[in-house]
C-alpha cells in the first residue's frame, strides 16, 4: 500500500454516516428539530423575560409576577425536557433496523453509539441555536412592545446569559434523549434490534 | 494486508467443519405463550457446503439462523464457528465475527437506506480497516460479480427488489466471509426473480468456496442445495443430501446433469 492511502478512522466514518443520514432524512430531521427548536425557544424566552424584570421591574411587575416567572421558567424546563427526548426517542426508534443491519456488517456497539451521538450534537446544536434566537428575539419584541427595554448593554449581556444556559440544556438534552436509547439499542441482540417494527 | 480476494478462494474441504451446533434451545415468551423456537438442534456444516434449512414459518428456522449467526444468544446448547464457542466471546469478538467470518442476507434486503448500492457494499471494509479507494474498487468488482456493475451509485429506493437484493449479496461478501447466512433471501421477490438469485448463490458457492446456510420455504432452493435440513416445531425432523434428493426427485429437471 502506498503511503498516501490512509485507513479512515472509526470517527471518520461514523461522521460521515452521520452526515449522510442527517441530509437524506431531511425533513424527518426537521421535524425532530422544531420540538427540540420550540422547547428552547420557550424557555429562552421564559428566562429572558424574567431576566428583564430583574434589570428593571416594569409597571406590572412586583413580587407575584416575579414568584410566577420562575414557576414558568421551571415548567418550560419541564416541557423542554419531554418535547426533546419524545422526539430524538422516536427518531432512534424508527431506525432499530439500521441499528441491527449496521451490527450485522460488522459495526461495534461503540461505532452505532458514536453516530447517534454526532448526529445528535449537530441536530442539538442547529435546533437549540435557532430556538435561543427565536426566545430571547420574541421575549425582547413582546417587552420593547409593551413596556420600555432596559439599557442595552444590560440586555445584551443578560441575553448572553440566558443564550449560553439555553443552549447547554438544548444540546445536552438532545444528546442524552438520543445516546440513551441508542446505547439500549446497540447493546440488545442483533436479531432482537432486526425485529422491531416502527 | 492480508489480501481478502485470497480467502475468498478456499478450496472445498468437506470434512473441515465450519458450523457446529449442539443441543442449542431458545424458547421465547410471547404473551402467555412460552414458544419453543428451537429445542435441542444439533447440526453440523462443512466448509464450502450450500445448506438449505427448510421449514414452515414459526419452525424456528429464522431462530436458528440468528443463533447462528451470533445475531441471538441460544437459551442452553453452544454454536461453534470454525470450532471457536461464539458464546464465550466478548461483544467486540463478536463485531470483530461478524464483520470478517459471516455474511448476512435477509429477506427484506436491510440496505442502508441513506448510502448508495457502492457505499452500502464497501461499509463493512471500512469496519474492517480498509482504506477508502481499495473498498471502492472493490465493492465495484463485487457489484459486478453480482450483475450490478452499472448502479453503483443508486439509492436502495431507486433499485428493484432483486436489485436490491443483490446489493445486499456483493455487501454480505465485502470482507469475503467463509459463512454467507441468508434468511428467507427469496421471499420478498417474485418466482423469476428469486430463481436469479439462488442461481447467483450457487454460483458464489462454487466460484468462491463460501459456505452458504440458507433459511427457506423457498422449493427451488432445493435444485441448488447440497444438503437440506428440515426443521419442524424447533427440532431436526430430517436431513437430505443431494443424493437422496436426485433419487426421489429424479424427473424434476436440472437436477445432477451427470443424470442426463
């Protein structure tokens, strides 16, 4: 063999699979992604409106609109939580199959772990960037709208603040909701991953 | 590098055992129901033999086909590929098996959906450490062997059920397996179809000594087989050599030429 011919490493070929599957499966990937898009966007918004009233209590905000924010940031976590992982489990287990094939032609239960992983960080990354956006865009609009915005660095900085925490609990959700079943899949009997019917 | 053409061309050694069972049962629990799928099935295979398991669907044949492939673990008894316990190996031996040793084809053809026929049937070289230009050429001699030279790079959904199944063979014999495992490889595809296909499997068995083990209820596969083992309610219920059948199938034309 010549020396300018390389082997492609196990994360090169997982990323390509990766990649593959997320441009041919496009709009299936999009519909996986406006849950996990929506879910942050909703808390983003959440914490961005709640960020505001910090910086400067409006005319309506007192202390029981303060107490209420934090119920709502909280429970957008909650919907966050069970929009992301419902939608990353269905997309894993519709492809049980591919998960069996793969291990048949020979596919470490690492390397089907590993794709999923990738193509759940992409998603992750895309879906969550694009719902923090959307959040804190609609949380900033609906306050400029209604009442007066705070001082502009102020706001950007709190907009940083909530951006960064949005996009950690976007990506890590997204990963775990996908890894999880994934490593469940990967580790079953090929047959068994062969048999399920989606 | 261990050229993998070369394995591909192993001489017949009848009396070299590839494939050994013994007293392997799984049962399965459906429901209320404890289904026996296999009950104590013990079976031998030579190297370079093309072996049909025939039985009725819910036989367990499909069952033992998976057991054998190291796809399910049996419940007692042991499998054994070229004399190594596959129960007894590690799950990354056993990518390790399934990537270099076997090759699966399955009824309903398994391709990668989002890779092309080529990228499909070089994947398990990859698996197997090969660069990427030599998988290529490669999986584009395969896809030759097996009349497809022309699609290489079409999608699964853009080729026909046969077609697709002939992927799924040149992808079965990427790092030239000795064992080529087909369950039901015919039944998704219609009479002329599957005949191409069986013919294309003989073929491969005598042009490159891989051993084929065949789950079926398909009756043309019994023109090609050397053996036939019926399998009824999860245990032998009788074994066939290709000699028994030329005397009880005698009329049946393209059976033993040396007949006629």
């Amino acid at each position: 063999m010549s020396s300018t011919k390389r082997k492609p490493t196990m994360l090169e070929i997982a990323f390509a699979q990766a990649v593959k599957s997320i441009y041919v499966r496009f709009w299936r990937q999009v519909a996986a992604a406006l849950g996990v898009v929506l879910g942050i966007a909703f808390f983003a918004s959440v914490r961005t409106s709640q960020a505001l009233t910090h910086l400067a209590p409006s005319g309506t905000a007192d202390a029981e609109w303060a107490t209420r924010l934090n119920w709502l940031s909280a429970l957008s976590l909650v919907m966050c939580l069970v929009g992301i992982s419902n939608s990353m489990l269905m997309s894993v287990t519709e492809r049980y199959r591919e998960i069996g094939t793969l291990k048949c032609l020979g596919a470490s239960d690492r390397f089907v772990v590993f794709v999923f992983f990738l193509e759940a960080l992409v998603l992750g990354v895309l879906a969550s960037l694009v719902g923090t956006i959307l959040g804190i865009g609609v949380a900033i609009g609906a306050r400029a709208i209604s009442d007066s915005v705070p001082d502009a660095p102020d706001v950007i900085l709190a907009a940083l603040r909530v951006g960064g925490i949005s996009m950690l609990v976007g990506v890590a959700l997204t990963v775990v909701a996908s890894v999880l079943p994934a490593m469940q899949a990967a580790r079953m009997p090929a047959a068994a991953a062969l048999r399920v019917e989606v | 590098m261990n050229s993998a053409a070369a394995d591909g061309q192993v001489p017949h050694h009848e009396s070299e055992l590839i494939v050994r069972t013994r007293d392997v049962a799984k049962t399965y629990v459906l429901g209320e129901h404890v289904v026996r799928a296999l009950d104590g099935v013990s079976l031998d295979v030579h190297r370079g033999e093309y072996v049909s398991i025939m039985g009725p669907s819910g036989s367990g044949k499909s069952t033992l086909f998976n057991v054998i492939g190291g796809l399910d673990k049996p419940d007692k008894g042991s499998v054994y590929i070229n004399e190594v316990d596959i129960a007894q190996l590690t799950p990354s031996e056993l990518a390790f098996l399934r990537c270099h040793t076997i090759g699966y084809i399955f009824q309903t053809f398994n391709l990668i959906q989002v890779r092309t026929a080529l990228e499909n049937v070089t994947l398990p070289m990859l698996f197997a450490g090969m660069n990427a230009e030599e998988a290529d050429e490669k999986g584009a001699q395969l896809l030759d062997a097996v009349g497809l030279g022309e699609r290489l790079h079409h999608r699964p959904t853009e080729l026909s059920g046969g077609q697709q199944q002939r992927v799924a063979i040149a992808r079965a014999l990427a790092n030239a397996p000795a064992i080529l495992l087909a369950d039901e490889p015919t039944g998704n595809l219609d009479l002329r179809t599957g005949k191409e296909i069986i013919e294309l499997l003989r073929r491969l068995n005598d042009e490159r000594g891989v051993t084929i083990i065949s789950a079926t209820h398909d009756l043309k596969m019994l023109d090609v087989s050397d053996r036939i083992v019926y399998i009824r309610d999860g245990q032998i219920a009788k074994i066939e050599t290709r000699g028994d059948l030329e005397l009880s199938l005698g009329s049946v034309e393209g059976i033993g030429e040396e007949k006629w």
